[in-house]
C-alpha cells in the first residue's frame, strides 16, 4: 500500500517536533486532514483519527479555555492510536496536556509557522500527490511544445533513440526506460522517473548517458502530465494504419484515458519530427483546430457538388 509517515512530513515541510518522538514512523494513509473543533468540545463519537490532526488558532484558543482535568481527558482521547500526527499552527504553544498525553500514546506533536489554512492546502496538496494511485510504465515520456509525451512500444524499436534526437532539438526528457505514473486528480496523471533514473538515458551501443550533464538543465524535467501516448511498432505490411486521423484512438491508464497514437517504424522515417509534429497537432486540435475534419467537409462538399451536377445532366 502507498504511504507516507510522519517523518516524511516533518522533513518536507521543516516541522518542529515536540512530543511524540517514538511515533514519527507513523503512516498517512489518508489525504484528508482533520479540525479536531468538536473533538475538544467533547464529541468524539465520529472522530477520524487516522487522519492528521490539525489544530488552528480557534481551536488552540478554545483548548486554552478548558480546564485541566477536562483538557487532559480530551487530549488523551484525540491521541489515539490510530493519529499518525498532530500539528499546531501558526507558532502557538503546544498544551502540556497535549505533550503528556502524546507522550504516552507515542503521536508525534509537530509545530509549524505557517497559517492554518495555508499549511492545510499545501499539505493536502503533498499528500495527494504522494498517496495517487500509481503504475510504472516501460516507456520514454518527454516534454514536447509542452505536451506531455509518453512514448511506448516493444524493446530495441527505437524509444530512447528518438527521445535523444527530440532532447537535441530542444525538448525535455522528464523519464527513460520506466516512468512511474500517478493520477493525482481525477484524468490528471503526473509523470515522473524512479530516483536511480532520474535524467539518464539508456542508448543501445553507447550505454547509459546522463542528459543534464551533456545538454544542460533546460533539457530534463521532472515531472510532467502525460497528455499524448505515442506507440511506435515496427511496420507491418498487411496492417491498415490510420491516414486520416478521424478516429481517436484511447488508452486506460488507472482510471484516465488518453489520446494513443501509433506510429509504424520503418528505415527513412523520421520519427522525432512525426512526434513533434503529432504533438502540435494534439494541441490545435484542443484549440478547436481539427484539419482531419476539416478535410472530411471539404470531401463532402465536392461530393454534394458532383452529385448535384449528376443529377442535372
């Protein structure tokens, strides 16, 4: 299963530990954050506890209103077992009680500078992109004209050579050999290498090169939504491959579909510029601009014509 834990958390975000110390191998299995409002107020009959606890400055303030006895009580109810964190904003202090009973229930108490809802929504933001459900794809996925590009096809048919001629002309390599995919929202999938990957490719002959080193830092990325998914097999004599580009073609990624092209491979094509190529085209046609229509009514009104004509004669 996907998880993050509390350390992760605090490293990122450069969290102040308090109390808890023991528990800070907790896992964030749930992107959701809760404002534990009612659950001070002693209500804690639907408390999501394994979801991080937030703790803003209305709660903080009401929590400084209690008194000890009941303060204790609640604080030990809200540090259950299941808590991966409790987090207090905007500086304040954390309540003895709350550091006693973190203690004793092992859940990390973290302070942070930042306001509440700012720190919510970049926290949010942080664990979605960490717990989207994910797949790792063979591939090469490469940023051209800003399209994300995810190119596939059986291995040795040319994948990595042609990202290295699309990288000389200017693109960007995001991901070569394996792209880990995730769908961080919904028909939103996100791009990006394994760490041991990241900005090498792999070219038969010559071995694994590092882009960065040799082109330079506008030549890689890392991370981009795949939007495109180019398929490039060898060419088959007896297959009936699409010359007009009416018929969209998708493939099902996790949950997302995405336009698929395929290209056939063959001595003295150029492929890098046929993706180049496919990838403006995938962008005017997201302008409205769809020449393959285009020509179809163009078709049909010179057939109407020549039949109007027939039918006159």
């Amino acid at each position: 299963m996907i998880s993050v834990t509390t350390k992760d958390v605090i490293e990122k975000f450069n969290l102040t530990l308090v109390s808890g110390n023991e528990g800070i191998g907790r896992y964030i299995r749930t992107s959701d954050i809760s404002r534990p409002g009612l659950e001070m107020a002693g209500y804690f009959t639907h408390y999501p506890a394994n979801r991080v606890q937030l703790i803003g400055k209305t709660e903080h303030s009401f929590l400084e209103m209690l008194p000890s006895n009941i303060k204790k009580e609640r604080m030990l109810r809200l540090c259950s077992h299941e808590t991966p964190a409790i987090i207090i904003s905007r500086g304040n202090e954390a309540p003895e009680e709350l550091i006693q009973a973190s203690n004793e229930n092992n859940v990390p108490v973290l302070l942070t500078t930042m306001k509440t809802t700012r720190f919510s929504s970049r926290l949010t933001n942080y664990l979605e992109s960490k717990l989207a459900p994910y797949v790792a794809m063979h591939g090469v996925l490469v940023d051209v004209y800003g399209i994300g590009v995810l190119i596939i096809g059986k291995s040795g048919v040319g994948k990595s050579e042609t990202a290295l001629e699309l990288i000389k002309k200017g693109h960007r390599l995001v991901a070569d050999d394996c792209v880990e995919i995730r769908q961080e929202a919904e028909d939103l999938l996100m791009g990006t290498p394994p760490p041991l990957l990241e900005h090498l490719l792999e070219i038969r002959g010559i071995g694994i090169i590092d882009i960065m080193t040799l082109f330079g830092a506008s030549a890689v990325r890392s991370q981009k939504r795949i939007t495109l998914i180019v398929e490039l097999e060898n060419w088959d004599p007896e297959k009936v491959y699409d010359r007009l580009g009416l018929d969209e073609e998708k493939m099902k990624i996790i949950d997302t579909e995405i336009t698929k092209l395929t290209i056939p491979v063959q001595p003295g094509r150029n492929v890098s510029v046929i993706i180049e190529v496919a990838a403006m085209n995938y962008r005017l046609k997201r302008l409205g601009v769809n020449a393959a229509q285009e020509f179809s009514r163009r078709l049909e009104e010179v057939i109407s014509v020549q039949d109007e004509l027939e039918e006159d004669y």
